[in-house]
C-alpha cells in the first residue's frame, strides 16, 4: 500500500464527505480543492489535490448511481439517508475502486476503506464497511456485466 495513494484516497473520501454535507456536486468541490491548492500563497491547512484523488472522484461521479442502488441494495436495514455520511461516502469510495478501478487489488482496497472508517466514523462502521464491500467483492463479475 502506498503512502500516496493512501493519502489519495483519505483526500477523495474527504471530497465525497464535502460534496454529500454540502448537498452540491463532488466534481464542484474537487475543482474547488484544486483551485484552492494552486493560489499563489495557499494556506498551510490547503490539501494538495493529486491525479489520483481526481481519477478516484471522476470514477465516483461516473457510476455515482449505480453505486448508491448498490449500496441502498445491500445495506441491509439501512437506507443511504440513514446511513451515516462518513460509511456512506467511505462505501462509495470503496465500492467504485473496487469494482471499476482494475489497478489495485481488491484486498488493498478493503483495507483502505477499513482503516478509512476507522479513522473518521464510529466503531461499528470499519466492520460494516468491510462487510458491504466484500459482499460487492462477491457481485463483482455480474456487477460489472
């Protein structure tokens, strides 16, 4: 795992977390981000925006839809509106990278969205997560047909 990427990928989940708080497009935030990292004089609180935040949110935003049925699917006793916004967005994340994004290997992506939750939600939710996803991991030859 690299520490980019994971870094990427804690940036792309902050994005998603934004944009859902916010009620606006994730791709507005993400060109705010940008826009914000290449002032003359960012702050030292601006995140840097890397080319893999941006291809992780541009996936995101393309199978956005399919996605939240996915999750809304299988999420067994929870509706996304219930859901708590971090797992929600965590699992949009995970879900996208894991089903679309052929460059990483599955196990890393778990991982990721795992300690992800851990991080930024509550106790149940890396188990939760981990849960989901690997249920998607399962899916996966007839999610992506």
């Amino acid at each position: 795992m690299s520490a980019a990427r994971s870094k990427a990928r804690t940036r792309a989940f902050q994005i998603l977390f934004e944009a859902d708080h916010r009620g606006v497009d994730p791709q507005q935030v993400l060109a705010d981000w940008v826009a914000r990292a290449r002032e003359p004089k960012p702050d030292e609180g601006t995140p840097q925006v890397g080319e893999y935040t941006m291809e992780l949110i541009e996936g995101y935003v393309q199978h956005a839809r399919r996605i939240d049925d996915l999750i809304e699917q299988y999420a067994v006793g929870w509706t996304l509106d219930r859901m708590p916004i971090v797992d929600r967005n965590v699992l949009r994340l995970g879900a996208y990278e894991l089903i679309w994004e052929d460059g990483v290997p599955d196990a890393v992506v778990l991982d990721e969205a795992v300690e992800i939750a851990k991080e930024f939600s509550t106790d149940d939710s890396p188990a939760f997560v981990n849960g989901m996803l690997a249920r998607f991991l399962e899916l996966k030859p007839s999610i992506r047909r």
